[in-house]
C-alpha cells in the first residue's frame, strides 16, 4: 500500500469511527425518520454521564487486576528470597491470605472500612445497603479493587516472619488483619474517618496498606524470635535465598501492578492527566530507589548487591504510593530515591537490633511506608513544606502515620502473643531445620532431587 492509498484509508476510517459515535451519543435520532424525536439535551447529557460510569467502572476493574497480579509478585519475591525447603509454604501462606482477605472483607472488612461510624464503621456488612455507586464506579468495581488492597497488606507479614512461624497460627493472622485491622486503619483515612477529617493525605495506601502491614510483620518478627542460625556469636549471618531469578520476577511483576495500584487510586478516566502523572511518578520512584540501594550497598558493603536493589526499586514504590498524586516528577526521583537509601540503612538497623527479616518486609513497607506519608507534607505542591505551605501538613502527616503504626504494633502484638501462648507461634526446632514445606504440608517445592536407596 503507498502512501497517497494508505491516507486515503486513514481518511475514510476516521469518518466511519466519527460517524459511529454521533450514532452512539445520539441513540440514532441525528438522523431520525420524520415524526420520530429528536435529541434532547438532557438524553445527551444522560449518555454521557453513563458513558462516564461504564469507562471509570471499567478502569477500575482493570486497575484492581493488575493489584490482584501483584500477589503473584509477592509470592516469588518472598519464594525466591528464602530457603526451598520452605517455598512450598510461603506460597501456601500467600495464596490462603488473599482467599481469607476477600472473604473477610466481603462480610464484614468493607463495612468496618467505608460504612458509617467514627471510630469504625458500621453499616453495609455483605455490601448490604452500601449503594450501587462510589463516585462514577459501580460498587462491585469498587469493592474488588479495595479487596485486593486488603490482600496486599495481608500478605506483607508473611515475608518478615518466613520460615519459622506456625501456618495455623497464620490463618488466624490473616482473618484478623483483612477483617478488623486493616479496615479500622482503611476507615480512618478513607472511609471520612478522624485523620480524613484533619485533612491526612494518603493516596494510595503509603500508611493504609504498607504501614500497617509493615509493622504487623515488625512486632510479629520480634516475638517470633530470629531463625536458627540467623545470630552467631551476636553477629548476623547472611542465610541466602535459594532463587534469585524468581525474586527478580517477582519485583518486575509487583513494578508493574503497581501501575493499577497507584494509577487505579484515582477512581476516574477523565482526561487521562491524573492518572498519567501517577503511573509517572510511580515509574520515577522505582527506578530512583533501585539506583540508589544499589549505590549506597556498593559504597557499604563492597558489592553492588541484586536483591538489595530489588528491595531498593520496592522501597521506591512504597513511598511514591501516598504522595504520587501530589507532587511533581522531581520530587518523586527524590522520594524514590531516599526510600533506597532508607531500605539499606533498614536492613543494617535491623541487622544490629537482631530482628530477622527473611525479605525486608519491615525496611520496604514499615520505614517507607513512613517516610513517604511524610514526604507528602514536605513535597505536595500545594500545601507542602518546600512549597510554602508551612507545617501543619507536615504536622498531620506525621500524628497520622506515628498513630496508625503505634495501633497496629500493639494490637497485632497483642494478637501474636495471644496465639503464641495459646496454639504457638513458632514450629519446633526439628521442623525449621528439616523445612517447613514438608513439617507444615506434607509436600516438597521440587521433588525429585533426593536420592533414596530401596531394597
């Protein structure tokens, strides 16, 4: 086809597709029989505004799928940052909290986070009376983007207390933070609860979702107590992960479900400049933490090390989360690339208080769930710090995210230490070094790589 051929076809099709639309926008009646009526402006504007409501439903739907992939990203960064021994159940613990996190947030999750009430909400238990909208999103739409929200912060805690904790003792976690914790955090910042009411920013779940499940795993690791072989002689001892390659995976995958994660915050299509400007600093952050993990670990350690850079790249993610909506594409390289170096210095803090975090849960998500709820006082460019807005953002951010981590430190604490003196917490000694895949399920990640010698 040449090119004179090729603008003629180009032509005709913009006419057929402009033609199409006319069609669609007016039901037909632009080019109506006589007798028959003809467009009103109200039956325009009622197109419209559904036509609103089909995109934004469909935007958000999409956007929740790409959150549910990020369990899948979840599941081969904790997997490939552990022993194989204890593969089988990580992934287990992974796939059993997103299906307990749905659940739980269908009966009663959904209505504690976004119904009435103060403290908690409630109202619209089983979506029961919860209305059929949220803005221009159907409910469903709505509701399945925020239950992958809770599945996300559910499944946080598995990877800081990896390779030694109970998988009964898990379930009972898991029921607990999708169905009762998470949503009092969720209510007080999303659903008009106290800190809303203060004027709190967190866009997409900095504090909501990171923070909270950042420091579950940071209260649940202390009392769980360190692996074995983990501290010899008061120093730590590095316990390699068994595959690389799939925690590699694993953080390209959660990269890039955080494109629904951050982008699907804003609820809405409209003109596309919110939700482009998002995926932007989204994508800034990332590679700005990832450059500067690597960086600061070279200068520290001697080595450019992959898995601290990884985390570098997740810490970046994390912290653009509460502010991507308010600040420019510098400040998120700056954001990005602070989380990178607060995720190194994590590690080695912890590492120096002896706290064994199999997968840096609690550097990734805790510290810059953190610092990025604060860099929105700081950054935001209309009520930031560096932009003339003074301290009471700042102020805010700050009683916000000291207070919702606080809540979640003592009451799954209290949670953790109830199931340890009741069920237990911890597997037996026997168990954590034969490996929990066959002690807790009866199964081997790869089998077949024994020899067994039969009669």
């Amino acid at each position: 086809m040449n090119n004179r051929t090729r603008k003629k076809t180009i032509g005709w099709v913009r006419i057929v597709s402009v033609t199409a639309l006319v069609l669609c926008l007016t039901g037909g009646y632009g080019f109506a029989d006589e007798g028959e009526a003809p467009a009103t402006v109200s039956s325009l504007a009622d197109t419209v505004k559904s036509m609103n409501i089909g995109l934004d439903t469909l935007w958000v739907t999409i956007a929740a799928m790409l959150v549910f992939f990020m369990q899948a990203g979840f599941g081969m960064v904790e997997a490939g940052f552990i022993r194989a021994k204890n593969t089988c159940n990580i992934l287990t613990k992974n796939f059993l909290d997103y299906c307990f996190a749905c659940l739980m947030f269908f009966f009663v999750g959904y209505s504690f986070m976004f119904g009435d009430g103060g403290f908690i909400g409630w109202s619209g238990f089983g979506l029961s009376g919860a209305g059929e909208q949220v803005g221009t999103v159907q409910i469903w739409a709505f509701w399945f983007f925020q239950a992958a929200f809770c599945g996300a912060a559910a499944t946080i805690v598995a990877g800081g207390m990896a390779e030694r904790m109970k998988f009964p003792a898990y379930l009972i976690y898991t029921v607990v933070v999708s169905g009762l914790i998470y949503p009092i955090v969720g209510h007080w910042i999303w659903g008009g609860g106290w800190l809303a009411d203060m004027g709190f920013k967190d866009f997409a779940g900095s504090t909501v979702v990171h923070a909270t499940g950042g420091w579950a795993a940071f209260i649940g690791t202390i009392l769980l107590g360190p692996r074995l072989g983990k501290f010899v002689n008061g120093k730590a001892k590095a316990i390699a992960g068994h595959n690389i390659p799939m925690a590699s995976l694993g953080v390209f995958i959660l990269w890039f479900g955080w494109f629904g994660f951050n982008p699907g915050s804003t609820l809405a299509v409209g003109d596309g400049a919110s939700f482009s400007l998002v995926a932007m600093n989204t994508n800034l952050s990332a590679a700005a933490g990832g450059v500067t993990a690597m960086i600061v670990v070279w200068i520290l350690m001697g080595k450019p090390d992959l898995s601290m850079a990884m985390n570098g790249a997740l810490a970046g993610l994390v912290a653009i989360t509460a502010p991507c909506a308010f600040v420019t594409p510098a400040a998120s390289i700056l954001i990005g690339a602070i989380g990178g170096v607060v995720v190194v210095l994590g590690v080695m803090l912890l590492d120096r208080i002896r706290v064994d975090d199999p997968v840096g849960a609690v550097p990734v998500h805790g510290m810059n769930g953190l610092w990025g709820t604060i860099a929105v006082g700081l950054f935001d460019v209309n009520d930031g710090l560096f932009y003339g807005g003074g301290t009471k953002l700042l102020g805010t951010q700050v009683l916000g995210v000291v207070t919702v981590s606080l809540f979640v430190m003592v009451t799954m604490g209290l949670l953790f230490f109830t199931i340890k003196k009741t069920i237990g917490l911890r597997v037996s000694r026997a168990e954590e070094l034969r490996g929990l895949d066959i002690g807790e399920h009866g199964m081997e990640s790869y089998a077949g790589f024994q020899i067994f010698v039969t009669e």
